[in-house]
C-alpha cells in the first residue's frame, strides 16, 4: 500500500513538473507585443525635448524588454524553487522507502 503511493506520488510530482517545464517553454517563445502606450509617455516625460521620437520608441522598447526579462527571471527563480522542493521531497521519500525496507528485512 505505501509502495503505491509512493509511486503515485512520484507520478504526480513528474508530471507537475512536466507541466511547469511546458508552461515555462511557452513563455520564452511567447509572440512580441506592441509596446504598451504608457511606456511611451512615460519615456517621454522623462526625456529631453530635443530627443527624437526615434528614440524615445526605442528606450520605450528597451523598457518593456527589461521588463519582460525581469518577469522571467522571477517565473524562472519560482520554478527552480518549485522543482528543488520536488527533488527535496522525493529524496525524503525515497530515504523513508529504504528505511522501510530495512525494517522490514530485519522483521524477516
């Protein structure tokens, strides 16, 4: 009975993982979107009036990229701690399992 929820657990935990490698995947590979009006005007009211509107677009997209880059690192930070949580937890089962097992050759 243990030995099945052990291996149910292990399958569950495989496949949370799974799921969360897939999700991360999709995100990388996520379309470009336009870049957001707000970043614009903010850019603008941060440079100088002699700037071209060239370049205020582009410190716009530099902006929302940094942004973008940001929000993937911490999804990745979260991941890492999700997938050592798993590892962590599967070793603690793991090690329960072959105590069990010592117990359980001594009992014979």
């Amino acid at each position: 009975d243990e030995r099945q929820k052990f291996a149910e657990n292990q399958f569950e935990y495989a496949e949370r993982q799974n799921l969360c490698l897939r999700k991360f995947q999709r995100m990388r590979h996520s379309p470009r979107v336009a870049i957001p009006l707000q970043y614009i005007q903010a850019l603008k009211k941060l440079s100088r009036a002699s700037d071209s509107p060239y370049v205020i677009r582009i410190e716009a997209d530099v902006c929302r990229a940094l942004h973008h880059l940001e929000v993937n690192f911490v999804q990745l930070q979260l991941l890492m701690k999700y997938h050592n949580s798993m590892v962590d937890s599967l070793r603690k089962n793991i090690a329960d399992e072959a105590k069990l097992r010592g117990e359980r050759e001594e009992a014979l």
